[in-house]
C-alpha cells in the first residue's frame, strides 16, 4: 500500500518525463545477478526483486535482461526477441539464515508463467509451453510461499519460465516481491481489499449518479459520469490483482484481455462525453459524433479479433487518445474562462485520472515509469472526488435556478390571477392560466353585479393623472375585498365602474352589494377628514345564464362573459342615477332570493331598457344605509308600494296620493318625488 501511495505521488513528478521514456535503460552490469540480501537477521520488508536477471531465450545461451520489461522490447546479439516464444529469468538471492518462512509475489506476467526455487516448484499462472498448443495464458497468482528448508543456507536461486504465444508483448511484465510470508500476504491483501474497494467505491457512486438520472431523465451528464464509473470499475476488476480471476479462477484469458481494452477504449470518449455534458459545452451535441466514431472501430477489432491483433492497435490509440486529451483540455479552460462553478476542480482531478491513464497505456506498451500497472483506479477515485464536486456545483446551481424559476414563475402565476381571476379558470375547469386555451368556454347561472361611480367625469376633471389613479386604486383596495370575500370574483374593471360574478345563491351578490356600500360610508368619513369631498355609488344585481370563455388570438387573449344578462345587469345600475338608489335588484334576482323578507327591499319600478322588448320590474334595496333612514322607509313602505302599484295600473291620481303620503313622513325619499313629477 505504501509503494502505491508512492508510486501515485511520482506519477505527478514523471509525467513530465514521458515523451523520453522510450525503453527501460540497460541493465546495470555492476549489480550482477546477484542479489545481496543477507544484512541484518530478517527482511523487514518486501524487496522489490526489479533489475537485470539471468535470461535464456528458448533454452540458448544466458544473457542479462531487465525486469519488469517485455523481451521483445529489449535487444540482444541477434537483435530483438520475438513477441512469441520461451524465456527462462534466473536470479540468485541472498538472504539472512535466520530470515523465517520466505514468499515470493508478483501480480502477472506476459503471458504464462511457473516459478521454482531451487528447482522446487512453487506455482504457476496458465500453462508454459514450447508453442501455441502447448501454451495457455492467464494472470492471476496468489503469493507463493517458498519451503523453509530452501532459505536454510542463506541463498535462493529463483527460476521463472514464461511463454507467450497468445500477446504482443511476452516476458517479465512486473517484478517479484521478496519477503517473509507474513508481509508479502499482507501485501498481497492489501492490494487486492484496495482494488476490492475502489471497484465497490466506484459502482456505487456509478449507481448513485444512474439514480439521479432515473430522477431527472434531462439529467445526461450524470449518466454519462456513471457510465465512466462503470467502465472503469471493469478496467480496476480486470486489472492489477486480477479481482474478477480471483472470484472466477477459470475465465477465459482472451476475454480478459478484451476487458482490459475495451475499458481503455471505451472510457477516453466517455470521459470526454462527459466533460461536453457537465460543463455544458455549446459543442455537446455535435463532438460527441466525432470521438465516438474512432472509438468504435477501436471496440470492434478488439470484439471480433484475437489478442495478437488488436494489442498492436494500443499504439495507434495514443494519437487518438492525444487528440481526445487537447479537446478536454480545451473544454477545461473554456469552461474556466467562464468561471463555471467546478470547472478548476474538475481539470485538477482530470489532470491527475488523465497522468494516470497515460501511465497505464506506456505500462500497457512496455514504457514502464512505476512497476504499478493499474493506477487509473487510484487516479480515478481523485477525479471521482473532483468531478462529484462539479456535479454537485451544477446541482446546486440547477437548484437555485429552478428555485428562481419556481420562484419567478409563482409570482408570474400571481401576477396572471390579477388579470384572470382564479375562480373564473374555475368555471372553465383549468387549474393553471398555462392550461387555458383560445375557445375554452363555459356556460352557467349566475348572479352578476355591476357599480360605479356617480359623477366620476366630474370629480376626475378636477384631479391629476396621478391623483386619478391613486384615488380608484385606494377606493378599489377598500370595496373589491367585499365582492372576494362574499364568493364573488372581479371580471372586469371598466375605469370606475366593477363588473363581478357570483356563482353561488344571489344572497353572496346582494352581501356584497351591502358590504360595498358600508364601506363606501366608512370611506367617505376618511376622506372628509382629509378635505375631500365624498362619494356616492350605485349598484346593478341581476341573476340569470351567461357564457364565460376566452376571446382573441394565439399571441393575445382574455378572458369575457357574454349574455343578455350582463347588459341587463349594467342597465339596472344606471337606473340607479335616475332614481338616486344605492342598490336596484331586477325580477329575476329578487325572486331567486331564499328568503327576501330579510332584506330591506322594495318594489321601485317597471322599465323599459335599451335591448329588451318588454318591461323590467325593478327593485330598490335600502340595506346598508344608516339606520335612521333604514326606519323611515321601513315607516312609508306600504304608502310607497301602494302608490307604485297604481302607477303601474296606469292611475295617477291614486298614486300621487300614495307617494304624498310618503314625503309627509320622509321628504327626502327621491323616488317618491321622481313618481308625483312623472304623475303631473
């Protein structure tokens, strides 16, 4: 674990140096093929066995080689070796008499292999051959413990034959550990619980970010980081200690080496896909196209050919991997130009997954800078770090927006109620002004109620624009609330003048009308002390069908209520000048009343109205005025209504009798006045 937490370290400070590590350098002649191991009574830790070793090639003569490195790599006085054949590395080591149960590790070697000691074989990996028949490839090895009575003399003497006629590269790929059995098992384990939990570490948050997905399928770029994850969770298993060996001891070594590959091939345009996705990249639909493309065909050879052919495509794979490189680095700086929320952390965990993943492929390619062949895991749990740093900047983000958003559009929702009231999407069963469309209509009985102001021409004349607007918007704060909390909506506000609708018994128009007129009282008084002069209203009611809907174009709409029943309506409430009433009430409405005798109300009139062939009977309701007039027209009830049932009989005579009467004991009834000069 140690060696690993130092060999990360140096990938920083080597990275640097790997446009000139070309080859291993030769062997250092002044070491010998001896190994002096003897100081001291024990091995206090395992010793890294890497250097030159005794090589034959096929049983030929004995030369030195350097290990770990491929043979084919190396030369020799014929040459290079070829990737296929035999090779026997021997190497004599020296230990303490003293130094306890010995064992021997080494993760795999290219691409079968058996090691002896003093001719006593310890284990092997696959089936060393003299050709292909013969041959059998694996990898994985558990420590090998070397006899007790081996180390007796102080010397062992370590033969390792390996074969390959399966990969482009044979020979010794990594080094043997020497050391007691107690450390060199505790290496071993180590290793491998680190490779145990950097591939759980890694599915989980790969599953993890598949879930946010699942939550937020507009989500890709968490798709797009678990799908890394995931490829590189199957790199880390088929790698380094060889976890998936270890689980399955019989898998096939082809298919093996394919996963090794196709995690390579497969995760350098994901990576790159992803960064396009997470840094929202302008490009991010179009260059995801052109990094696939080469991938696949990449993945394809690996797919369908043995690993003899497509180990050789690793070294075309670089320059599609540098291109792949400049273009994330291209998306990290565009991305920090802008200062996006991550952007930095993201290049400096990057920076580290892509240093170890340019260490992995030199590994791969024979170019060894640390005897470590799998530090893309280790660099990946860095980027992981980073990189869940940038999603969860742009979480927070995408938070905060959507919270402005919902924010913003509740306000908007809000704003749109002020000018299509909530009940009247009501009535056309829409819940959300988003949701209305052009035609949408509704039909109903309802009760409609109309008021303005008396002799507002006048009183505006004598105001400033401001001072208009001001005054309507302070009279309509105090009277709207009535109309609102009696069960009534606003439809329409016509200058001075409310248009509202009621959809529930006419008793809710009529408290409405009542509540405005006492708060039209309370109103006054504030303004009389504030110098101004008071106002009057007059209030229409009349109950009947009407049509509710939208009207307009596609760009441009509102909502409109059309009936005879309105017009009806607004004519009533300019009968209301004429007779100076507060509140008039038609036929129709009075007689939909549960209970009229609750209310102070009075017969008035039978009209003619402009658009309606036949007469209206009209009603006077006198609730909400003080109650001392309240008392007086309760008194002259009976001579008034008398009085208006002969008018209505066409006799003048009787009827001036009856409204008289009225006036003797209430001479400020202007309805009563209004009959007796109609009378004349």
């Amino acid at each position: 674990m140690r060696s690993r937490l130092f060999t990360f370290s140096l990938v920083l400070v080597l990275g640097g140096l790997l446009g000139t590590s070309c080859e291993r350098p030769k062997p250092d002649e002044k070491r010998g093929l001896i190994r002096d191991l003897s100081a001291g009574d024990r091995l206090s830790d395992p010793i890294m066995l890497d250097g030159p070793w005794k090589f034959r090639w096929n049983g030929g003569e004995a030369t030195a080689l350097t290990v770990p490195g491929a043979w084919n790599n190396q030369k020799w006085k014929e040459g290079k070796y070829p990737s296929y054949g035999r090779g026997s590395y021997e190497l004599t080591v020296l230990v303490p008499p003293d130094a306890g149960p010995l064992a021997l590790y080494s993760s795999r070697q290219g691409t079968a292999w058996e090691v002896f000691v003093d001719e006593v074989s310890l284990g092997r990996s696959g089936q060393v051959g003299r050709d292909s028949r013969t041959h059998r490839a694996a990898f994985f090895i558990e420590p090998l413990n070397i006899p007790e009575s081996l180390s007796e003399d102080g010397k062992l003497t370590i033969r390792v034959e390996v074969s390959n006629f399966t990969d482009r590269s044979g020979g010794m790929w990594n080094p043997f550990f020497l050391g007691s059995q107690e450390d060199i098992r505790r290496l071993w384990l180590l290793r491998l619980i680190f490779d145990v939990f950097t591939v759980a570490a890694i599915i989980a948050i790969g599953l993890y970010h598949i879930a946010l997905f699942l939550s937020r399928n507009e989500d890709l770029a968490s798709l797009a980081f678990a799908f890394v994850c995931m490829i590189i969770a199957v790199r880390v298993a088929a790698t380094g200690e060889h976890i998936v060996e270890f689980l399955y001891p019989g898998v096939s070594f082809e298919w093996m080496r394919k996963l090794e590959f196709l995690s390579f091939y497969l995760a350098v345009p994901a990576f790159v896909h992803f960064l396009l996705l997470a840094l929202n990249d302008p490009y991010k639909r179009v260059v995801p196209v052109f990094i696939w493309a080469p991938a696949a065909i990449f993945s394809l050879l690996v797919l369908f050919f043995p690993v003899g052919v497509y180990s050789h495509t690793l070294v075309y794979f670089f320059g599609y991997f540098a291109i792949c490189l400049v273009a994330g680095i291209t998306l990290w700086m565009r991305a920090i130009l802008r200062k996006d929320p991550g952007a930095l952390a993201s290049f400096f965990g990057g920076t580290i997954f892509a240093l170890s993943a340019i260490h992995d492929m030199l590994y791969a390619s024979e170019v060894y800078i640390t005897t470590m062949g799998n530090l893309a895991g280790f660099g990946l749990i860095i980027f992981l770090l980073t990189q869940s740093y940038l999603l969860a900047r742009v979480f927070s983000m995408a938070f905060r927006q959507t919270r402005s958003l919902s924010n913003t559009l509740l306000e908007t929702n809000r704003a749109y109620a002020r000018f299509v009231p909530t009940d009247f999407l009501n009535h056309l069963n829409r819940t959300d002004i988003r949701d209305v469309r052009l035609g949408d209509q509704t039909e109903a009985e309802m009760s409609i109620l109309f008021t303005d102001i008396r002799a507002f021409t006048n009183l505006s004349e004598r105001m400033s624009p401001e001072e208009n607007f001001q005054f309507l918007n302070s009279y309509l704060k105090r009277v709207v609330p009535c109309i609102t909390e009696a069960g009534g909506f606003v439809d329409k506000y016509i200058g001075d003048a409310i248009m509202a609708l009621f959809s529930g018994p006419p008793e809710q128009a009529l408290k409405a009308a009542i509540g405005i007129h006492k708060e039209v009282r309370l109103y006054n008084q504030h303004r009389q002390k504030q110098g101004f002069d008071p106002i009057r209203v007059g209030i229409g009611l009349h109950y009947g069908r009407l049509m509710l809907g939208t009207i307009g174009s596609e760009d441009r709409m509102e909502s409109t209520v059309i009936s005879d029943a309105v017009n009806t309506a607004s004519r009533i409430e300019r009968l209301t000048r004429d007779y100076t009433s507060p509140i008039l009430i038609s036929h129709e409405f009075y007689r939909a009343l549960e209970d009229a005798s609750r209310y102070s109300i009075r017969l008035l009139d039978r009209v003619f109205v402009k658009g309606k062939e036949k007469p209206l009977l009209v009603y006077e309701v006198l609730d909400g005025q003080p109650q001392w007039i309240l008392d007086l027209h309760a008194l002259t009830r009976e001579n008034f209504e008398k009085g208006v049932e002969a008018a209505l009989q066409g006799n003048s005579d009787e009827c001036k009798k009856y409204m008289r009467r009225v006036l003797l004991e209430n001479p400020a009834d202007s309805a009563a006045e209004i009959y007796i000069q109609r009378m004349d």
